[in-house]
C-alpha cells in the first residue's frame, strides 16, 4: 500500500522540528592545564593592600602628576598615535571575523532566477536539480519528477530558493565562534597594551625632555662661572700673582663646559620630536615645550598592590589568557568532528516552459529533508588533530605562566629601582643644597673681603654640578615613576575604547572551558 504525499511531508517536518529542537549548546568536555605557578600572597618590594580596600585607579595615572601639559600630550596621543590606530584596525578586523564564525548558526538561504530559449529533441528531466551550497555536502534526498517530451524550441523561465541548516548539536561551530570571539578580545589587549606604552613613551620622553631643559640653563650659568674664573685667572698672571698653566686650566674649563650645550640641545630637540611623532604629529610641529606649571609633583606614596592586581591590570597577562580560552575552544571544535553532524535542508522550484508549437505549463518543485554526516574511515586525521590542538594548550597554558611569572618580575623590579632611586634623589638633593650653603658662605666671605673671588667662583661650580646631578638624580626617579606604573598595567581604560565590545548572546548558550587560576575573571 502506497504512503500518501502529504503523510510522508508531514514526517519528514516533524523529524526536522526534532532535530532543530536537541540542545544545540551541549559542547564536548575540554580539560585544562594546570597552572603550574602559585600566586605569592603579596609582593616582597611593595606595600600589601589591605583586604576589601579598592585597587589604586591606574588608567589615568598622569594626572597625580598635576601637570595639564603632559596630560594633554598623553590624552592626544592616545587617540592619534599610529600604533594605537592600528592596533584599533586590528580590533575591528577581529569583531568582523566573529561576525563571519557566528553566521555559521544560522540557515543558509539562496534565491536563483533564469530565462531561456532552448531546443529539445530527446525526452529529458525538466531542470529540477535544486542546488544546494557547494561547502556543504549534504546527504538531503532530492526530488524525482517527471520527464518532458521532446520539445523542438521553446522559452523557460523560473526561478528557486534554497535553504540549509547545520543543527550544531555537538557544538563545533559555537566552539569556532568562541575561538575566535577570544582572539578578538586577544586585540583588544593589544590595543590597551598600544595604549600603555604609548602613554609611558610620552611621559617618558616629557621628563627627560623637562630635565634637559633645566640643566641647559645650569650649564649656561656653568659657563658664566667658567669664564669668570678664566678672566680672574689671567687677571693674576698678569699681575705676577699665578702661572701660565692656572690660566690654561681655566680656559680648559670654559671650553669643557661650552661642549656640553650643544649635544644636550640637540637631545632635547630629539625628545621634543619624539612627544610630536608619539602624538600623531608631524616632528616639525613641536620644537619647544611649554613652560612647566608649578603644580607638578611625583608621587611620593607608591600604591600599595596584590599580585592578583597585576594579573587583572597588565594587557600581556591578560592576551595570553585570551589566547588559552582560544585554544580550548579551538580544541574543543577538533573534539566535535569525532560526532556526526546533522542537516535540515528546504528546496523550491517554479517556472514556466512555453514551447513555440504548443501551449505552454507552469511546473514547480519543493522539497524538504533532513541529513546526517559520520566520519567512519578518516586515516586517524581527526585524532592527530585532537592531538596536535591538545599539545598547542599546553603550550599557551605555559605562554600564560611565563606571562604571569614575567609580570610579578617587572612591578618586583620597578618597586625596588624605584625606591632606591628616591633614596639616591634624597642624597643627591642633600649635596646639592650643601654645596649651595657653602658657595653662598664663600660668596658673603669674599663680599666681605675676607676671601678672595677664586675659591667663591670654585664653591659655585661645585654648586652647579651637584645640582645637575640632582637634576639627572630627578629625572631618573621619575623614569622609574614610570616605569613602576607601567610594571603596573597602568595607562589604559576601556572608557577609551571607540566601539565598546558588545555581548554575544551566543556567548551566553555556549558553556565556556574551565580556566587555570587566575584567568577566571577574565
């Protein structure tokens, strides 16, 4: 007994709405490395925060500074520096690729249309062949119609839609999506890390361009001593009172010190070009900076911080968990092809054929089917690439303990240089204003008549030189400034970013693999 047309259509849609309806969010089960490195419960060179009390606000650390000028430097390269731009280019190359991976969960749909004049003089199929996409190879039955008799010549016209669905049941392909969902936040990180440097680079650059200024006009004052101890000394020689060699070591000095300006001209000129570049900026449109407010100071508190601090702030600890999560959904996606794949397929043909001889008939065609692929005999390729995404997660998974371990290094380091460059700063302050008591002692002494004019002239030199070295002494401490914030991960903020990362609501239906400590917040 033959099955009715329509009662073989009704099951076929019932077995689709079956298919469409498994939990298309069950992904298979990838285990984790384990973390290796155990966190220290604090860091040995910095102060511990105390327990419930918010992490210090590093984003914009610049701005402790109180100085206008180097925040309007560090705001506008933040937004014009090219490493910045194209590490933004990058993010939205990523969001675009997830589009690409997340339009894989849902149907494929494709319209056609033809017209024709053809010649027919044997009995053949009408064109009914529905054409599905060429990257999917389904198993979906297609339709068997009738053959057409012979038609000398005549007109077709029609037009057909199709449509296919791979029901993820094993999750493949929200794995390939979340694989890549993760890389897109991995450039994101290289973005803040863009951020970061190039708001310490400008900082950087600022102070040493700030300290070169202030000992120009050191050494200019240097000269205006230097020569006053040559003209003293050729005063005495001619007087009898001193030899020629006193007059040539003076004038030693007088050429020794003019050496000095112009090099350290030539480096501030080189900072001054760098800040413009680091901005954005032609070299050319920079050639002097401001003068510096008054209102600048360093910190003097350090921010007191925990090591899981660092983990959350620091873009290249953050990057390579990024890059642990990818490749655990990446091995997951290699664990899913050892599953079958299942297909919902629709077809739908119509037109019409109009032979010159004959009146002409409409005709159309729809079908609908549902399909399944197995892997049965692959040469063990699906198991060497389990294999081979399996020995790549152990590699990030230890890619992200050397980042873990190489943060932890830097902030330990820059706190300990820091402190011992403050140390020396408060020595260097201490000689230099030791040695400028003694010069003005000299200077009242000779004022007075009681000491002649070489030895006030030689205490004012050695008073100059001691306050260059401060200066030196400053600049380097407030290098290591910031050096410690950029230990930090200090220098970015997600406020800054031109398209906020949106939601996925497939991220939500996906279960994420578990991660090693430290990456949970992630």
């Amino acid at each position: 007994m033959s099955t009715p047309h329509h009662a073989v259509s009704f099951r076929l849609l019932a077995a689709a709405v079956a298919v469409a309806v498994l939990p298309a969010c069950t992904t298979v089960k990838v285990d984790m490395p384990e973390l290796q490195t155990v966190l220290p419960g604090q860091m040995d060179a910095a102060s511990p925060r105390a327990p419930g009390t918010p992490m210090a606000d590093l984003a914009n650390w610049w701005q402790t500074l109180d100085d206008p000028i180097l925040t309007g430097f560090i705001d506008e390269g933040l937004k014009n520096n090219t490493d910045v731009r194209v590490a933004l280019s990058r993010v939205k190359e990523a969001r675009a690729y997830l589009g690409v991976a997340e339009s894989t969960y849902y149907p494929t749909v494709e319209g056609s249309a033809g017209a024709g004049r053809s010649r027919q003089n044997t009995p053949v199929p009408v064109q009914n062949q529905l054409q599905m996409p060429a990257n999917l190879p389904l198993p979906i039955p297609m339709p068997q119609v009738d053959t057409q008799p012979s038609m000398s010549l005549g007109n077709t016209h029609g037009f057909g839609l199709n449509a296919v669905w791979e029901v993820d049941i094993f999750g493949a392909r929200h794995s390939d999506a979340e694989m890549v969902r993760q890389l897109m936040f991995g450039a994101q990180e290289q973005q803040h890390g863009a951020q970061l440097l190039v708001a310490s680079d400008i900082a950087s650059r600022y102070f040493e361009a700030r300290g070169a200024e202030r000992r120009l006009i050191l050494l200019q004052q240097g000269v205006t001593v230097a020569r006053r101890l040559h003209q003293y000394a050729q005063g005495r020689f001619k007087a009898g009172q001193t030899t020629a060699s006193e007059v040539d070591r003076a004038a030693l000095q007088v050429d020794y010190t003019e050496s000095q300006i112009e090099p350290l001209k030539a480096l501030l000129q080189s900072h001054i070009r760098r800040i413009a570049v680091l901005m954005g900026r032609a070299p050319e449109t920079l050639t002097a900076l401001p003068p510096q407010p008054a209102s600048f100071h360093l910190p003097t508190a350090l921010p007191e911080v925990m090591p899981s601090d660092v983990l959350e702030r620091r873009p290249d600890v953050r990057g390579a968990a990024r890059k642990v999560r990818s490749q655990a959904a990446k091995l997951g996606s290699a664990k899913a092809e050892l599953f079958p794949k299942f297909y919902i397929g629709f077809g739908a043909l119509a037109g019409r054929m109009h032979p010159d001889s004959a009146e002409g008939n409409n005709f159309s065609v729809q079908n609908l089917g549902i399909g399944m692929r197995l892997p049965l005999l692959e040469g063990g390729r699906i198991r060497a690439n389990i294999a081979v995404n399996e020995a790549q997660l152990e590699g990030v998974a230890a890619q992200y303990e050397q980042a873990v371990l190489t943060a932890l290094e830097d902030v330990e380091n820059a706190f300990t240089a820091k402190k011992a460059f403050d140390a020396r700063y408060d020595k260097l302050s201490n000689s230099a204003r030791l040695a400028r008591k003694v010069a003005e002692h000299k200077q009242s002494l000779f004022v007075a008549g009681q000491e002649l004019l070489q030895p006030a002239l030689e205490a004012e030199a050695t008073a100059l030189q001691r306050e260059d070295e401060t200066i030196q002494g400053d600049v380097s401490r407030a290098l290591y400034t910031v050096l410690l914030y950029k230990a930090l991960g200090g220098g970015w903020s997600t406020q800054r970013d031109a398209w906020p990362l949106p939601v996925s609501k497939s991220a939500v239906a996906v279960a994420s693999p578990p991660l090693p400590a430290g990456l949970e917040g992630l």
